[in-house]
C-alpha cells in the first residue's frame, strides 16, 4: 500500500525567486501604464490651442491640469477662435472616460466645433446642434459635456448654450458676482448622446468691467467640495481679484481643485474685459437679455 505523496515545501530560493517573477510583472504593468498616461498627456496637451482670440479691452488665459492621481487621464478642454463675423467663440468641455480614447475623442470634438464654426452659424445653440448631430451619427459611445461660448465686443453681449455642462462664473468691477444662471429645460443632452438636440441660447451683456470663468467640474468638484461651493469658491476668487491679469485669475482658479479633492482632470478658462465707458451702469452685471 503506497504512502501519500506530499508536495515539497517551497525552498527560500524558490519563494524569492516567485516574488522575482511577481516583482517584474508588476513592474511592466506599471510601466505600460505610466506610457499610457504620458502619452494621453502629450496627446491632450498636444491638442490645445497655443493661443487664443483676444481684442481690445479683452483678455484671455486659460490652464489644464491633469488628474490628481496621476493614473487617469480625462478629456477636458478650451478652445477659442474668431468666427465669420468677427464674434470671439470660447469652449470649455468634459468628454466621458479617462484614458487614451477620451483625450483622443475630446480632439475630435474640438475639431468638429471648430469646422461648424467656420462653416458660417455664429448662435452657440446652432453650432452645438450641428456639432451634436455629427457626433452623435458616429460609431463612437463616448460623449462630452460643453459650454460654448460667443462674445460680442461691439455690444459686450454675451451668449451662451451649454451641452450638460458647468455654467460659467462671473464678478464685475464693484464685487458684485454669481454663476451665470440657465434653466433646466435651458440646458441641452451631452454632446453624442441623442440626435436631433436643440440648445437654447441665453444671452447677457455686461455692463461694467470684470471677468468671466468656463471651466469644468475638475476645478469645481470634489471629494470634499460639492459643485455649489466649488464655483462659490471661484466667483469669490473672480470678485476679490477683478482687477488682476487674467494669466493670474486663471492660476488662482486652478487653485481652488486642492480645495476640492481634486482627482479629475480640470480646464479653465478666464476672459478679463474692460468693457466701454459708455456701459459702466449700476445695473445689474451680467444683464439678462434673453
């Protein structure tokens, strides 16, 4: 009758030896991961514009930060151009997903807005409906939040369509500021989810110097901030610096992600008027048109 065979303990050289073989797996998978990343990272920030439209009496910065943790890479973005009837058109947006696909589709966004633009319709509302239903009869299931943005210098009007997006923050000279208010029904689906969108279009004009801010949630929520007080956060950092360079609004917005927890990507965007003589008024700013 045959004894039971019993497996031989694993030697020390053989344990070291495992953990070895664990050690440089894990070491690879580290390393394909840090390419990704990096490689998002070139590929987002190789995607954003290097300047953006300015006029007199405007002035634009704007700042990318990616995820907190370094390991996740969203689709965040600004943009900027000077349409057909000299209107300046800003955009921040958020695409969904934190990889590879996300930065590489938030490029294809930004192209697509860019070419509808350029085709002719100056109303926000018109270019994201079109640029919706070019995404949206794509293949691709990803989609992406944004707040278009058209600016006026001749009148300092202001109108904007948001696409499930973060509305914009505002203060003006006298430290009087707010978020730029929108209905429900005022804001349209996420870019790509569902053909035949429409966004309605709010317009404002201001009425007396200040500064305005588009951003994405990354800036304004968090782990320890909810989006009410992440954006009460940035209109008093508009407010108590009204008056400073946009490059140093936009750093100091920035700021407010490690007040937040910041672990997302975030964008932003600050345009500094000055607005003319003839529209410093005490009434309200912005001032609702439609």
């Amino acid at each position: 009758m045959g004894g039971r065979r019993h497996a031989r303990p694993a030697s020390a050289d053989d344990l070291l030896s495992q953990l070895g073989r664990l050690t440089a797996r894990v070491r690879e998978e580290i390393e394909v991961q840090r390419a990704r990343v990096e490689l998002a990272e070139a590929l987002q920030r190789g995607m954003l514009p290097a300047t953006l439209p300015t006029a007199p009496g405007l002035r634009v910065a704007a700042r990318y930060a990616p995820a907190g943790n370094g390991l996740d890479i969203g689709g965040d973005w600004y943009d900027g151009c000077r349409l057909s009837d000299g209107t300046l058109a800003f955009s921040v947006g958020d695409v969904q997903g934190h990889d590879v696909e996300a930065a590489a589709y938030m490029g294809q966004v930004r192209i697509v807005l860019r070419a509808v633009a350029a085709m002719g319709p100056t109303d926000p509302g018109d270019i994201l409906a079109t640029a919706n239903e070019l995404l949206a009869a794509t293949d691709n299931p990803l989609f992406a939040t944004c707040l278009f943005l058209c600016f006026d210098t001749r009148t300092w009007s202001v109108r904007t369509a948001r696409a499930g997006h973060t509305g914009a923050v505002w203060a003006r000279a006298d430290g009087v500021c707010g978020i730029v208010e929108h209905s429900e029904d005022e804001i349209g689906l996420p870019l790509a989810v569902m053909e035949g969108e429409t966004y309605a279009v709010t317009e404002y004009r201001f009425t007396q110097p200040g500064a305005l801010a588009l951003l994405t949630d990354g800036v304004v929520e968090g782990p320890r901030f909810p989006l009410e007080e992440g954006l009460a956060a940035v209109a008093q950092v508009l407010r108590d610096g009204v008056f400073e360079d946009p490059e140093t609004l936009a750093d100091r917005v920035m700021e407010v992600t490690g007040r937040t927890g910041h672990t997302d990507d975030a964008a932003v965007l600050v345009l500094r008027h000055d607005g003319p003589e003839a529209c410093q008024t005490d009434d309200a700013a912005p001032e609702r048109v439609r």
